[in-house]
C-alpha cells in the first residue's frame, strides 16, 4: 500500500475512534508529568509521526545514533556500573571503593568534598566545617595514593567528578599510577572538567572563563598523546537539571557548551577528530519516564548532527553521544525515603533503555545523607538486577519504533534546536552565560516545578498527597567531626617531609607557564610529584589569571 494513503487511512480510523468516544475519555484532567512543555498527547498512532526511518533513526552504531552508539548495545556488554563515593578521609572512601568492587561495581566514580572542588587546602580558614562532608578532601599526592590503595589503576575505569582544578587532580591521578608501574596510556577513565554549567548551575568555580577554557583544551592536548584513553571531558547536563531545568534545558545547554569547547579546541590548534572521540556526556535520569528516555535518544541525534555538519568530522567516533547518567538526586525524598528506592529504580530503567554507558543509581537515603554502606549496596544491586534479571537488555533499542516515545525525541528534539539556535544568536554558550541566559531560564523553570508542586498540579509522592507520620530512619552515615583535625595533621606532615625548596621551584616555575602559552600539564605533574597541595597550586593560578564573580541574575 502506498505510505501516504496508509497514513491518510489510519488518520480517518482514529478520527472515527475518537468520535465514538466519550470527552471523559479523551480529555484527561490530570497535568502531564512532562516537564519541557512538550504537548504529550493521550494517544499516539503511525500518523502522529514525520519520521524517515534511515533518515532519523537508522540502525544502532550508525548515525545518527538515535538507536545507541555500538550495533549490539548491551548485548555485548552491559553499562559501566559506576557507583558515585567520596567521604571524609581517602583512607575511609579507599574502604568503600574496595566493598563497591568486591560486590561487582565495574568502575570508580569519586565524589570530592567542597574544599576540593574550590582548590583550598583542608588547613584552610575557608575550609573549617567542610572537610570531608560532601566528598573525600584531597590536598596532596599523599591523599591520591591512600585514595587508591591497593587498586590496581590499570584494571579499573576512574571517573572523577571534579571541574576547576580538573588538570591537578587528573595529574594526581597519572602520578599514582607512575608509582604503580603503569603507564599513563594505560589509564581510562573520566575527568568532569567542565566548568560552563558550574558558571550557569552549580558554583564550584575559580577562575575567570578565558583560562578556565585554557585549563581544559590544555587537558584535550595533552592526553591525546599521553592518554588515548581517557575521557578528557564529561560535559554535563546534570547539574543544570539538578538546579531546575527541564529535559529541553538539560540537553540544549549542555550540547551548547560542547559546541563551545570543541570550538575552543579548534582555536588553540587542534585537529577535530584528535580529540572529539574522546568526549563523554553526563546526563540525569529525571522521573518521566518515557520523557527522560526519547531525551537520551534526541541528545545523540543532535550531537551526530552538530558534529557532522557544524564541524565536518570525519571520524564516525567524533560523532557519537557516548554518556554517563546518574538518577535524579533532587527527586529523592526526605519524607518517607523508603520510595526513593522505586524512584530510583524506574529512574535507571530509563536510562538503560535510553542508551547509556555508564550508570550511577542514588541510594534511598541520600536525601538525609550521604550514602551508608548497606544503601549504597542497595543501590548497586538495583543496576545489577536490571541487567542480570529484567530482559531489557537483551534486545537493543527496544522501545525504538513506539509511537509515543519517537514523537517524544522527534519533538525533544525541534525544541532543543530551538534553543541552540537561541544561544547562537547570543554568541554562543560563554557570551550566554556572561548575559544571563542559561541561568534566567533554569531559575524560570525551577519556580515553574515549584508552583506545580505546590498547587498539586504535579503530585511528588509523599510530599503533597499521601503523606504519613514517620519516625526518622536510623543508621545514617554520619561523617566523624575528627576527620577535619586529622586532615590537618596529615597535611601538616606532608609539609615536614616534602623537599620545600623542590616545591617552591616547581611553583614558581608554574607561574612562568601560566603568564606564558605553554601548556601546563607538564608544569602540574612536576607540581604534584614534590607534593606540592592543590591549594599551593591553586594560589598560584589565581594569582595570574584571577578569580570569578558571579553577577546576580534574577
């Protein structure tokens, strides 16, 4: 049968249907779960659909990878099972990577605590009552080697959720494994080490945008000859969803910032396909479910198609959306926590059939505390039950071809071109920023979310409707108010026995790179090796390329 006639008799079948119907039945009261203000229908049907399969979809492992970024997905191997963990000393965070990997986590993710992520030093006045809270404090070489004691670096993937001193830590990181024997081309793992969403959503930045982006492409060049396998940058929508975007939001942002850092690697002389293979992606997995899944799919189409078209590469891998999604830690409840365990297991499912290749599930009681060892084990079986146990795996793409969820990515997508075309206009991603505008639209739609919840418009279980009275739970980690003194005597003896006049070379030779071009990775590693601690290293980039402001933008 000619298409268009099929499309145009199935059209007529459904007007018939929806006429023998009564308006109760077609008119649902309830306010749709869809947070981008995408118009969800009742009822999708083949004609609901302007879709040219090789065109739009094609086949997994082929663009534009709307389908998934390898043709057999997790039939050949499942997801990197990477549960997110840091706390108090790297001594006590090095204890629970051990437990993670004995119980079958397939890769490290580290959480660093704020005093870390701003480049001070835990004897810092700044950093009294932070130490250790939200993350494991890292001041020097000597932390990094109890951090990964006894795991082997060579055998295991590390990703390290850390921005504006990404290049030290990531240095650390290299030298640990010098020490080890192995090899920095050796190493995989991932480096987050995207600091435009820290301008637009989360804080944790240092220094102004121009050498924030030198810091990064400085990291592009470096490990394309040192370390092939490692992702140079996990450019990250999490945290803009996690402040309040919607999914549209979430995925035009971060798209925009990775136009902005592939063009910043153009400029300093990087060749396209260099580099662009190794760029990775970090998403959550919000609660839509059929939302956040046609998200991970319309997010690979676009980026297939920016990589393609805006800057001709060439490299089929240069193409491919390769991501990490972590569930959605603002969805979590202090209110009966309990929930949060389907919350997060529904979450996962998503972004399994969504496509991901890396996954971290939240532990039920994040929303009290940081993970206990007993939540995060809960967590992690959540991964393992459903790839060892649920069948979704052992298809690819099984959702491809459903009506609902291809309109979904179809019109996820329009939207999310919308806004890149938006941000273009201003002048890209970093003159947005500086204006305002990523940051005005978050805080739109966060009140937007806010309002609904509180109207009952959007019901959070527990929270407005079908609340109960609930003793708190017991056994939540708690972090011992020991670990800030015991860090400072730690660090105290790292100063005794360094080589001071080593270190003090090192710096100011540091400062000489960091007036000039050079790249300064090499001039970290020295850094580092002496044990010199990041807040020394830190002084003194901000001593030549100052430190950022945030202007209000409300």
């Amino acid at each position: 049968m000619d298409k268009g006639k099929e499309l145009e008799k199935i059209t007529q079948a459904r007007a018939l249907w929806e006429s023998k119907k009564k308006p109760s039945e077609l008119t649902n009261k309830r306010v749709s779960t869809v947070e981008s203000e995408i118009d969800f229908q009742p009822l999708y049907a083949p004609d609901s659909l302007d879709m040219d399969y090789l065109r739009d979809l094609s086949f997994p492992g082929e663009f534009p990878y709307t389908r998934g970024v390898q043709p057999d997905m997790y039939r050949g191997r499942f997801w990197t099972m990477r549960q997110y963990a840091g706390f108090g000393s790297a001594q006590e965070t090095n204890t629970r990577f051990l437990y993670l990997l004995k119980q079958g986590q397939t890769g490290l993710s580290v959480a660093f605590d704020l005093v870390t992520q701003i480049g001070y030093n835990s004897d810092d006045p700044l950093a009294q009552g932070e130490v250790g809270k939200v993350g494991v404090a890292i001041d020097s070489l000597a932390d990094m080697e109890a951090l990964f004691k006894d795991i082997p670096l060579d055998k295991v993937s590390t990703s390290m959720t850390i921005n504006a001193p990404a290049a030290i830590l990531l240095a650390m990181y290299i030298v640990v494994a010098e020490k080890q024997g192995i090899e920095p081309s050796k190493l995989s793992g991932t480096i987050q080490n995207d600091i435009l969403k820290e301008y637009m959503a989360r804080g944790t930045y240092i220094f102004p945008p121009v050498p924030s982006m030198r810091l990064i492409t400085d990291t592009f060049k470096y490990c394309a000859v040192h370390l092939p396998n490692w992702n140079t940058i996990s450019i990250s929508g999490y945290h803009i969803r996690e402040a309040g975007s919607n999914a549209v939001q979430e995925v035009a942002f971060t798209l925009a910032d990775g136009i902005a850092y592939v063009q910043a690697a153009l400029d300093v002389g990087l060749e396209i396909d260099h580099f662009a293979p190794r760029l990775s992606f970090f998403f959550n997995a919000h609660s839509n479910f059929f939302e956040e899944i046609a998200k991970f799919r319309a997010a690979r189409r676009v980026w297939a198609q920016i990589m393609k078209n805006r800057f001709k590469a060439q490299n089929p891998k240069s193409l491919m959306l390769r991501f990490h999604t972590q569930t959605a830690g603002c969805t979590l409840t202090a209110q009966q926590p309990e929930v949060n365990i389907m919350r997060v297991a529904f979450q996962a499912l998503s972004a399994v059939l969504g496509g991901t290749q890396s996954l971290h599930t939240n532990a039920w009681d994040e929303a009290l505390a940081l993970p206990s060892e007993e939540s995060a084990l809960l967590a992690l079986r959540t991964q393992q039950t459903i790839a060892y146990e649920t069948g979704v795996t052992d298809t690819v793409d099984p959702l491809g071809g459903s009506y609902a969820v291809e309109k979904l990515t179809e019109d996820l997508e329009k939207a999310v071109w919308d806004y890149i075309d938006q941000i273009d206009e201003l002048g890209g991603a970093v003159r947005a920023i500086e204006l305002g505008f990523q940051q005005r639209e978050i805080q739109a739609s966060a009140y937007r979310y806010q309002m609904e919840i509180e109207h009952q418009q959007r019901i959070i279980v527990g929270i407005n409707k079908f609340q109960i009275k609930q003793d708190p739970p017991q056994g939540l980690l708690r972090i011992n108010p020991q670990v800030e003194q015991e860090q400072k005597k730690k660090l105290a003896a790292v100063y005794r026995k360094r080589n001071q006049a080593v270190v003090e070379k090192s710096l100011i030779e540091l400062e000489k790179a960091a007036q000039s071009t050079e790249n300064l990775m090499p001039y970290l590693l020295d850094c580092v090796r002496e044990y010199t601690t990041l807040g020394e290293i830190c002084d003194v980039l901000r001593k030549v390329f100052g430190e950022y402001r945030q202007e209000n933008t409300f």
